[in-house]
C-alpha cells in the first residue's frame, strides 16, 4: 500500500515540531475501512446520522505529534501517517482511549482496529447486513411518528420491537434528560467480563450529556411489563420480579462500569464525574395502577428511591407528546388571527 511518503529527515522533523499531516486519501481509506461503525470492540454507534452529519472522528493508534497518547518516538514516521495507524471512533470512545491510554494501549487498538475490519468485510461478505450491523443508511423515525407507533402498539409485548423503535428514534429516550443528551450506543458493552474475556455485560442504551462526561444508563422492558407483583399487606404491593430484576440488573451495569474504568485509571480517573446515572423503562402505570394503593406502593418505592430511576411507557409517550403539543401548537383561537398580517402587532 503507497501511504503517505515522506523523507525520513523531513518526516523527522515534521514530527518533533508538528504533528505528521495525515492524507485525503488516507482519511478516506479509513472511512471506507470503518463500514460506518465505530470501531470500539462491541459499539454500535453509526458515524454518518441520517447520512448527514458525520460524527466519525480519526483516532491515532501511535500519536501522530510528541504530546499526545501512545506516542512512540522510535516509530516510523511514514508508518504513523498510514490508514493502519488510525481508527474511527465515534467521540466517546475517542475521548476513552485518548484519556486511558495506558489500558488502551497501541496494541489494544491495532487488535481492535483487525477486530473491525474482519467484522466489516465479514457483514459485506453475506451480502445482508447482520442485524446489529447496518451499513444502509437507517431512516429515524421522527418523535411525532413514534408517539403515533406508541398509540398504535400499546399492547405489543416484544422487547425487540421496543428496542428497535427507541434505536431508530434517539430522541425519544433522550427527552427524559433535562440536558440535551445524546445516544452514544445500543447494546453497549459496559465491562464485567471475566479474565478469559468471556461474558460481558451489555445495557439496552448509553447516553451522554453533551455539556458533562456523565453518562446515563438506559434498559428498557415492555409497556406489558408488570410493575407490581403481590398484595403485601392490606395496604402494600410488593414490585413484581421483572421489574427488580432489571433494577439489579441496571445496578450490576454500573457497578461493572464504575470498577472497570476506576481501577484501570490508577486514580487519576478522567472521569471525575463518572458516575452513570440508571434509568429502567417498564410498564404502564395508567392501566396497571387502578386502585390508589397500588399507586402509593409504587411511588414511595420510586421517591425513596434505589439509585434508578423508574419510567413507564405512558409516563414517557405522555412527557413526549406534551413536549410536541408545546413546540407544534398553535396559540387559541389562532384561526382568528391568520388573516393579521405579521407586523400588525408590533
Ligand atoms: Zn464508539
């Protein structure tokens, strides 16, 4: 492959100074190379978002200037400006590696950078995209058409149809943030495997804050969920098995995340303020909570918390629609007044 190539002196001197310039035709090897995923082990973020905005960003293995992460001064310079000493990531990840690199080390990544390239060549070599790995283009789904998919699907059981649903429609999860978050994955692996590197667990949804690192932790369930489970007293119901399960569930996540970057970054953690908020989406509290006692139970359980925040489908469509009745509605009686022309109230 004719990379890049430099004089070694210039190259050299290129390096020492300034950082080594990086090719068009490199840039778009690697582009072609990522197959629009990030290249993280088990991330499943797109690059190109509704084949607009590109979120990609070009990750160097070996910095490719004498200040930055993984920074080899015996390597070669030409070698440093090549595609196979880049990856694309998507942001979060980039910030990761860039700010652990002492557990993202430059042979970490190369193994990570052959991982993706045999994942992509082996998604275009079966000709179908496999279903976690979408190269076509995916129409999102706007919130006013996943308000009438709710409306519709109500009753529909299937995780799967909800998991795709809150995929394809990213903001939907994200209206329940009072800052502006944004999904940085699905199905994402948040630590916990085992030394032989076997297991791992993966959460439903990861989303971040765009103004802190924080990072907020996202399973979902079914509207047909049952929150609650027996009568405990006369005056009590006991929360059904689903819906403590995925609250342990969530819990186990964070724990596994919080130990695997803490203990990796020698306390010298980038993640200040790394502590991953849970929320767990189940149910539907308009048709399950029809007696005032069960109401109580479920909300002194949710108000006292456990650390996880607990949503219900209907709570979440409702916050959805209300915010759309805001921002679509037109003022009372407007019909009276669309023959005003627009300077007449000033
Ligand atoms: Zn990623």
């Amino acid at each position: 492959m004719s990379e890049q190539e430099l004089t070694p002196k210039l190259a050299e001197a290129k390096l020492q100074f300034n950082r080594i310039e990086v090719s068009y035709k490199v840039r778009k090897t690697v582009a072609a190379q990522s197959g629009n995923r990030c290249a993280f082990p088990g991330c499943e973020q797109e690059l190109m978002l509704d084949g607009e905005a590109f979120i990609g960003e070009l990750a160097s293995i070996e910095a490719i200037h004498g200040a930055g992460p993984r920074f080899n001064k015996d390597s070669n310079p030409s070698k440093l400006a090549s595609s196979e000493n880049f990856l694309l990531l998507c942001p979060n990840h980039h910030r990761i590696i860039d700010q652990l690199p002492e557990r993202y080390t430059a042979e970490w990544l190369r193994e990570a950078r052959e991982a993706h390239l045999d994942r992509v060549r082996e998604a275009l070599s079966q000709g179908v995209p496999q279903p976690k790995i979408k190269l076509a283009p995916q129409v999102e789904v706007s919130l006013q058409e996943a308000v009438g998919i709710w409306n519709a699907f109500k009753e529909n059981a299937s995780e799967e149809f909800w998991q795709e649903l809150f995929e394809q429609c990213p903001m939907l999860i994200a209206q329940l943030f009072p800052r502006s978050a944004f999904q940085i994955g699905s199905k994402s692996y948040v630590g916990g495997k085992s030394l032989d590197n076997a297991g791992g667990n993966l959460v439903d949804f990861v989303y971040a804050s765009k103004t802190t690192n924080n990072v907020v932790l996202v399973e979902i369930k079914t509207p047909k969920t049952k929150l609650l489970g027996k009568r405990y007293r006369n005056n009590a119901y006991s929360l059904s098995e689903d819906l403590t399960g995925s609250i342990v569930q969530i819990l186990n996540y964070k724990d596994s995340m919080i130990k695997e970057y803490y203990s990796l970054s020698n306390g010298q953690t980038p993640f200040s303020a790394f502590l991953p908020k849970c929320v767990v989406i189940a149910g539907s509290v308009e048709s399950e909570m029809d007696t005032a006692t069960k109401l109580k139970s479920f909300e002194l359980f949710r108000n006292e918390g456990s650390g996880v925040d607990l949503v219900s489908f209907d709570e979440l469509f409702d916050k959805v629609q209300s915010i759309l009745d805001i921002t679509t509605s037109k003022p009372p009686n407007s019909t009276a007044h669309t023959t005003d022309s627009p300077s007449s109230g000033l």
